[in-house]
C-alpha cells in the first residue's frame, strides 16, 4: 500500500458521513462557535494521542493496530478488553454510514422508501423500505469485503481527493449563493448552554469523529514505505478532517435560507444546499456523501472483520473467526458476523445514530487509552527511553480519561443517555461469554506461542 493510498483510507474513514449529514445537529447542540472550537480541539487533542501511535506502528509495524500493541504493553488479558470495545466502535461507524445512505435517499427521494410503516422510536417513524434499503447495503459491503474486491489505493486517493474539492467548491460557492451574512452564524453557542458546555458536548464525541486515523496502524504490515513516515500520515489526515468539518458547519451556519420551507428538515445541511445552490450544489453533495460512506464502510469493515479475525487467530474469541475463504483468502466469518450485528441499527431508527455515536466514542477512548498507556510503558526506560513520546503517551492517557469521564460520568453534560449503555451492556456481555469460551485455552498458551501469532515474531527473534 502506497502513502496515498494509506492517507486516504484514514481521512475516507475519519470523515465518512459525519462531515455532511450531522453539522445541522451539531449547531442545534452548540452553536456555530461552539461546534468548530469542539471540533478544532477535539482534533488538537487526536494529534497528541496520534504521536504515541505513529511511536508504536515505526517500532511494531504488524497489523493489528491496538490489539498488538495493548499486547506489548499489558498482556492478552488487556489486550482482549481493548480489542472488543475497539470492534464495537468500527462496527458503530459501519452501521451508522448504512445509516447516512439511507438518509441520503430519503432526502433525494422522499416518500420513495417510506414504506410499510412498522413503529416509532423516540419520535422517528420506521419504515420497512428504509429498514431494507440500508440492509442491503450492508449486505452489499459485506460481500464486497468477503470477496476481497476493495478499493484499489488509486480510486479511493481519486475519491478522497473529490470529497476534499467537493467541500472546498460548496464552502466557496456559499459566499455567492443565497444571502451569505456573518449575521446568519449567530446564535455562536446554544442558546440555554454556557460556552463550555457547548464546546464539551463536541469535544466528547471526537474520537467518534476522528476514528479511521488508527486504520494507519491496522495495516502496516502492507506499507511498501517505511513504517517511520507513519506519524506524518497520521498528522495530514487529521488536519484535513478537521478542516473539512469546519468547512462543512460553516456553509450550513452561514448560508441564507428560507426558514419556512426548511423548518423541521430531517438533514439540514442538504436543506441548505439545495435551497441554496439548487440541482448542482445538491449533486455535488450527493456525490461527497456517497464516496465518504463508501470509502468509509470500506475501510471500517476491512479493519474490524481483521481485528476480529487475529482475535479468533490468537485465540482470544472462538477459533471460527479466524477462518478464511477457500478462494478469496479473506476472513469471511467476521465479515458475516460484523454484518449480522449491524442489522439491528436500521431497525431503531434515525434517533440511534445518537446511541450508537456515544457508544462508539467511549469505545474508540478505551483503545486511546491503551495505545497511549503502551507508549509510555515502552518508552520510560531502558534503551527504549524517549521523553518525547513518554510526555505525549502521559497526554494521551489523561486526554483519553477525559474523554470517557465525559460520556461516563452522568452529571456531565455530554454523558450516555440510558439506550446507549444498554448497547454497552450487552456488547460486554458477548465478549465475556466469548471470552469465557476461551479462557482455557488462552491461559495455557505461551508467550512465545501468542508473540508468533499476533507479533509475528518467531521464537529466536529478539526484537523484544
């Protein structure tokens, strides 16, 4: 894989859909000033816990990401906990851009899909077609994943590189389009929410908003560069990221529109957009949204059908995981499992993607945590000593405890609402069953029996 390509990935995967479908809610909640000093520090804050990753992937360059280096550093006990919050959080994301898909077709094709109403939840309507309409995606990707027929590293640089031009070409055509006014961005925060909590009810989800940047380290074994420009990959898919949701809230803040015949609108920014600059500026949209959610499922089901796959491999979770297809050589079991589970978000709705966002963010924080905390184990002492990295793992490991006392703490203004940790719950639930399935024959392997499977080291290495 080619730097491009990796630098794709992880921007494709750390805008996905988010960039476009959810500026709207995130004004709603903070305000204009509030949502970008939420974003731009939740973004800041992934650059410091970004350096202990690009540490870690320059000395361990396997694949794996997290679940090698929890490893390194705790052992497999920990490294198992980090590893299943961490699926859950990429099967999150999977399930939420079948979500956006959706969404993009009801607001293309209203009423189209809005059939077979089957219940309400939290005040959204569910329909079988819409319900169908994201299985199928899911379906589809899952096959596109079992086959082994990704994206080539040349489309998806081409795609990354439209969605990047296509947000630049909407955020300069607002300045011409409709009534653009500074006036328009006003309220700054929320009305009813003081300035900090505007800017923290952001903040909390940003490792929810920036995840993908860690797809970098998932797949280093396939570099065909060296592992040490690894960091610099990760600070430029970052930094576009954080520019692109920026973009993204300011056109939707500042661009004028017609309040009446946009009032109650189920996705804002295309409200914006097609009011705004009408058939051309909603393609263009259009277009943004269905590479971001197909690059973004893309690489989201290769990393979490190959997380769980080294799990099964290493023993960790049922041996089954680890099987791979007769012909295409790909972990065809993870796939399907990946893909069953993300079958239940589109039959709870639009108001799930909440639920699932939060549950997601707490469980992208724990695997920030490990790798930040295998960082400073690594490098505070012996030959590895490197203040550097060990200050920036210490930032990482306080960053990540924020984060999660943010979204765990119930007097937090961001805290989990009661749905998202039922979801926790029953996510811990299976990996303990799984776990405990298992138990007795991860306690009796050895070190060097583990260091092979998930280290690729053989017993005479001495890398360690």
């Amino acid at each position: 894989m080619s730097k491009r390509f990796i630098w794709a990935v992880a921007y494709g995967s750390s805008i996905g859909w988010g960039a476009f479908i959810l500026p709207g809610d995130w004004l709603a909640q903070s305000g204009t000033l509030g949502a970008i000093l939420g974003i731009t520090i939740g973004g800041l804050l992934m650059l410091i816990i970004a350096v202990s990753y690009g540490a870690l992937t320059a000395k361990f360059p396997v694949s794996g990401g997290e679940f090698a280096f929890s490893y390194v550093g705790f052992g497999k006990y920990f490294s198992f906990i980090t590893s299943w919050f961490l699926v859950l959080g990429y099967i999150g994301i999977i399930a939420l851009n079948a979500s956006a898909f959706t969404l993009l077709f009801k607001f293309l094709f209203p009423n189209f899909f809005e059939v077979g109403y089957l219940y309400s939840v939290a005040g959204w309507d569910v329909y079988l077609g819409e319900v169908l309409l994201a299985t199928f995606v899911l379906a589809l990707f899952a096959y596109i994943s079992t086959k082994g027929s990704g994206l080539s590293g040349k489309i998806q640089f081409v795609f990354c590189s439209f969605i990047a031009l296509a947000v630049a070409g909407l955020l300069l055509s607002s300045f011409f389009t409709g009534d653009f006014a500074l006036e328009n961005t006003k309220p700054l925060f929320a009305e009813g929410n003081s300035w900090l909590t505007s800017i923290l009810l952001i903040v909390a989800i940003a490792p929810f908003m920036y995840v993908g940047f860690d797809n970098i380290p998932q797949t280093a074994e396939e570099f065909n560069f060296s592992a040490n420009k690894t960091f610099k990959l990760l600070v430029f898919s970052i930094v576009a990221a954080i520019f692109t949701y920026i973009a993204m809230i300011l056109l939707t803040s500042w661009t004028f529109y017609d309040q009446q015949s946009i009032g109650g609108a189920q996705w804002i920014t295309g409200s914006v957009v097609q009011n705004s600059m009408g058939v051309v500026g909603m393609s263009v949209l259009a277009f943004a949204i269905s590479f971001g959610v197909f690059t973004g499922m893309n690489g989201f089901y290769l990393s979490s059908s190959r997380l769980l796959f080294a799990l099964g491999r290493a023993n960790f979770i049922p041996k089954s995981f680890s099987k791979v297809h007769p012909v295409n050589k790909t972990p065809y079991v993870a796939v399907l499992f990946v893909m069953v589970t993300c079958f239940a978000a589109p039959w709870l709705g639009r108001t799930a993607l909440e639920w699932i966002v939060d549950t997601s963010s707490v469980s992208v924080s724990v695997a920030f945590f490990a790798t930040s905390a295998t960082a400073v184990k690594i490098f505070s002492k012996g030959k590895e000593k490197n203040k550097f990295f060990t200050s920036f793992g210490i930032l990482g490991i306080a960053i990540s405890i924020i984060f999660l006392a943010l979204l765990l703490i119930p007097s937090s203004p961001a805290a989990l609402t009661v749905p998202s940790y039922i979801v926790l719950a029953i996510w811990i639930i299976v990996g303990a069953i799984f776990f405990a399935t298992q138990f007795k024959k991860l306690k009796h392997l050895s070190k060097e029996e583990l260091d092979y499977m998930i280290l690729d080291e053989k017993p005479d290495d001495k890398k360690i």
